[in-house]
C-alpha cells in the first residue's frame, strides 16, 4: 500500500471515531434534558400534593372522606359540606396541567389489647372488616352505623355528650391524597391525622382530666408581618382574583401581635409555647371556658419558616393533653421576574412567559405561590395560561401550547399571590410581526433514539425550531410506524414551545429486538417561499 493510501485509510479510521464520539456525547445531551424535565415535573406534583394536604386540614376531621375528582360530586353527597375546599382543589390542580386527585381514608385505631400479638399495645391497626359486617373484626366498639338510617355513613351524632362519627369512630386516619396527570397516578402523599390535630378536642382514652378546643390558629395556617413598607405595599397590593376563603392567615408583628383564641374548662389557663420554648403566656378563660389573647411574647417566638405551637389547659394542678398547631411565618413578599418576550418578536406564536418565585429570606420553608390567584391579562382581556415549575405560560386553551396571535402590539399583565397574603405583579410588552419572507426551512435536530435505543419503552423526542417566522405548532405532525401520535389534537401535551422538543412515549413497550421509524413534520408562519414553508425528516431505531 502506498503513502496515499495509508494517509486515506486514517483520515476515514478518524472521522468514524468521531462521529462515535459525537452520537455519545449527543445522546448524553439528551438523556441529562429528559432527566431535568422529569425531575421538574416530579417537584410541581409534590408541590401539589402538599398544597391538598394544606386544603385538607382545613376541614372537620370528621367530614374528611374517600373522595375522587373524576367521579360526580367526587363520590360523596351533592350536598357535601365542603364542596368548595374539593372545587377548590380540582381547580387548582387542573391550573397546573392535572388532571384529577383521590382521597383514600383508612380508619386507624391503638392497640391497646395487642391484637397483632406483636408485643405492643401502642401501634396503630387500621379497621379491619374481612367478614363485610362493617364491624372491626378486632373490636366490635368499632363499627359503620348508619344511625340516622339515610343510607350513608357521612353523619355524626351526639352520645354520652361527645360527637360520634356514623364511620368507625377512632379518632385516627391514614389520608393518602394523590395527583394524575393524563390519567396516570403522577404523585401522591400519606399522613396520619388525627381528632386531635384538627380540633384538640381530648381522644376518650387519654384519660385527661381537661378539655381544650383551639379555634385559633387554625392548624398548617399562615402568619404575616407588616412591619415594613414592602411587606405592607405588596400585602395592600390589589389584583384580579380573590384568596379562596378556607386559607387561614394571621397577622403577627409588634403592632398587631399573633392572637390565640379557643374553649377549655371554665377559669383555667391556658399556657402556650412556641417550638422548645417554654411558658411564653397564660391566656385566662373566662367563666364560661372562652379564652382569646394576643400575647407578644408569642409573636416575637415566631421565626420566619415553619413552627408548632403548643397548647396546654391547667387548673388546679389538672391538664389537658397537649394541642399542636403548624404555623409557617412568612416574611418575604413573593416576585415575578424575567418576563419574556420583549420587542419584535417574528413568530405569530411566541413563549409567552414569567417566573412567579416565593422565596424566603432566611429559609426555604415558604408559604408559596397561590395558583387560586394567579392571572394573565393581554391587552386587558383574560388570558389563558398554566402554572408549572415556577412558570406562568400563556396557553391556548384548546390546543394547550402557546396561543397563535394576529400581529400588533401586547400588553401584558400577571398576578399573583402566596398563601401568607403578599401578592405581586409584573407587566411588558412585546410586538407581533411576521416578515413575508423566509429562506430558511424549519429545523429539525436532537433526534432520540437513534439507532439502539436505551429500553423497551424510550422516550421519543426531536426538536423543531425556526429563528426567523416561527414554528407553526398546529403543523406539528409526529409519526410512529407510521401512525400519527402527535398532531394538531393533541400537540399541547407533546409540544414543549420554550425549547422546541416535541416528545412522545408509547403506550406500551416494543417488542424486544423490533425496528422502528419515526417521521417528522412542521411549518413556519412566512408562506414565501413556498418551497422553504415544511420540513420533514424521518430516522431508525431498534430496541434492545
């Protein structure tokens, strides 16, 4: 072989090491993009499920049921009588790109008489019924009783002077509330709550000799100070929508110190402590058991995060047990920043967007955002948008991607608001002209898989993108095999407008060894000319 053929045979040895190299570090890219997403979406389920659980707490504990937003009137009575908490739910969820929640309630009871032979008697055993008599198969004390006998097991009643619930009566549950997204279970979360936690009401085998009901602070509420001028300018700010009435907030500064307020025994007192302390006041109860205070020692314990106050009745030398309430004190007001798009923009169909942060001074332990009272407004008309990962997107409402606009000028407005009551706002503009000639095609890139795919059931992905008219996201036409799986009917849920990636998973895995082809399609907005208007590409894989 000569000296030519030498230099030609390691030029080609070259190039395929490279383009080796390449395709790695190319789907490396990819994978680290599907992960961030992912993770992202994992953060806003959990977000959500925190915030149902903050909803739940708010109701009696003996009206916290099964419920299921997909089913009428979420399986429960029409006249249930906190609809609104569920309505409330459902709408704050459906804001975020969920599509459904469940409530599953199981009834847990102590075992006292050790009936798991496990060698405790202070465990929890959840209500047992292998035989279906709606009685415990351990204690029959524990039972359903439809006692006003219209059918359900929704009612309480009164006997030996104590509220009884018609459901097993054993003044703890195990709540598991869970979030969906396109059908599929995306999150969920568990707590055990008890009668206690809810209304400090004394459980009958405590044995205390006192009781103590605290109305005030409701638990997992919010405190609030307006000792400066930025944290009462954005608490006085005025927006669009309203806090749903069932989120409890309580001022706590110097001027207006955190108030406590409840039932006990008539003229004992009631001492408070905030976390470790110890007795930072003793309201009095009048002669009746109402007892109200605003103590300032309270209000200066707080620190900015999450705290438990503690309550405890006495009187002569006899106490009540112990009543707990979560409080999380914020201080810093909520932002919105980064507003985008500004200026001219060339696409009919821009990311619309900002960033609504609530961030704490000296913690993450924050209220959050409120998505009840989050608007968008253009040019002074309600916009459609949705709320994930910390993003406000303007959204069209049928497709469920960014909207297509008809060129002029926009004037944009976005709100919002945390749990504690400080709200906050942003406002730019932009403009939308579409230049009547574009000599560049769409571009398509970052195709995944190629070649041997990771799994059985990849994730499929391409980006599509175009710098000067703008991708037309109806266009978006995805085929597998092919069928269509993304199309104008359902490219909202596949279409990502803020990076151009158009991903897709299978219903179910591919048969180990198959081949597959996937096909793409799209179109700008500038019709001239008419050759550069689509792209199209098609590509191979196999799975392992």
């Amino acid at each position: 072989m000569d000296s030519r053929g030498s230099v030609l045979l390691e030029t080609l040895l070259a190039v395929m090491i490279m383009t080796v190299v390449g395709v790695a570090l190319i789907a490396m890219i990819e994978r680290a993009t599907v992960v961030s997403l992912k993770a992202r979406q994992q953060s806003t389920c959990e977000r959500m499920a925190q915030t149902g659980f903050a909803r739940l707490r708010n109701i009696d504990f003996y009206h916290v049921f099964d419920a299921d937003s997909a089913q009428a009137d979420y399986g429960l009575q029409a006249a249930y009588s906190y609809r609104g908490v569920l309505d409330g739910l459902r709408g704050t969820l459906n804001a975020s790109r969920f599509d459904r929640f469940r409530i599953q309630v199981a009834f847990m009871r102590r075992d006292t008489s050790d009936a798991n032979a496990n060698g405790m008697t202070s465990d929890l055993l959840e209500f047992a019924d292998a035989g279906g008599d709606l009685i415990d198969d351990y204690d029959s004390n524990i039972r359903f009783l439809d006692q006003n006998g219209d059918g359900d097991f929704f009612d309480t009643y009164l006997a030996g002077g104590r509220t009884v619930a018609e459901q097993p009566d054993t003044h703890i549950k195990r709540v598991r509330f869970e979030v969906y997204r396109r059908g599929e279970l995306a999150c969920g979360h568990s707590e055990l709550v008890s009668l206690e936690q809810f209304t400090g009401d004394p459980n009958p085998s405590s044995e205390a000799a006192l009781a103590l009901l605290i109305s005030t602070p409701a638990n997992a509420g919010y405190s609030y100070s307006l000792a400066s001028a930025s944290q009462s300018g954005s608490w006085n700010l005025a927006i669009a929508k309203a806090y749903p009435s069932d989120i409890a907030r309580y001022r706590a500064d110097a001027a207006s110190p955190f108030p406590i307020a409840g039932e006990t025994d008539p003229l004992a007192d009631v001492n408070v402590y905030v976390g470790g302390s110890g007795v930072l006041a003793a309201a009095p109860a009048d002669g009746l058991g109402a007892f109200a205070a605003a103590p300032a020692a309270v209000t200066a314990a707080l620190v900015e995060g999450a705290n438990m106050l503690r309550f405890q009745a006495s009187k002569d030398g006899y106490t009540s047990p112990v009543t707990e309430r979560e409080l999380l004190h914020d201080v810093n007001p909520p932002s919105a920043s980064g507003a985008t798009p500004t200026g001219s923009q060339g696409t009919r169909s821009p990311y619309v967007a900002v960033a609504l942060a609530d961030a704490g001074l000296s913690t993450t332990a924050v209220s959050g955002i409120c998505p009840d009272v989050i608007s968008l407004r253009a040019n002074g008309a309600d916009a459609s948008f949705s709320f994930a990962a910390g993003m406000l997107v303007w959204i069209d409402s049928t497709t469920g991607t960014v909207p297509v606009l008809a060129p002029g000028a926009y004037a944009m407005v976005a709100e919002t608001g945390d749990y504690a009551g400080y709200k906050t706002s942003a406002t730019w503009s932009f403009t939308v002209a579409v230049p009547a000639t574009d000599n560049s095609a769409p571009a398509i890139s970052n195709k995944s898989p190629i070649g041997m795919a990771g799994s059985t059931l990849p994730e499929l992905s391409v980006r599509v993108f175009d710098n000067q008219s703008g991708i037309i996201p109806a266009s978006i036409v995805l085929r597998l095999d092919g069928a269509i799986v993304v199309d104008s009917a359902n490219v909202g849920s596949h279409y990502d407008a803020a990076t151009g990636y158009v991903r897709y998973v299978p219903g179910a895995a591919f048969a180990s060894g198959s081949g597959h082809t996937l096909e793409i399609a799209a179109s700008h907005w500038a019709d001239d000319p008419l050759d550069k208007v689509t792209s199209t590409d098609s590509w191979f894989f196999t799975v392992p």
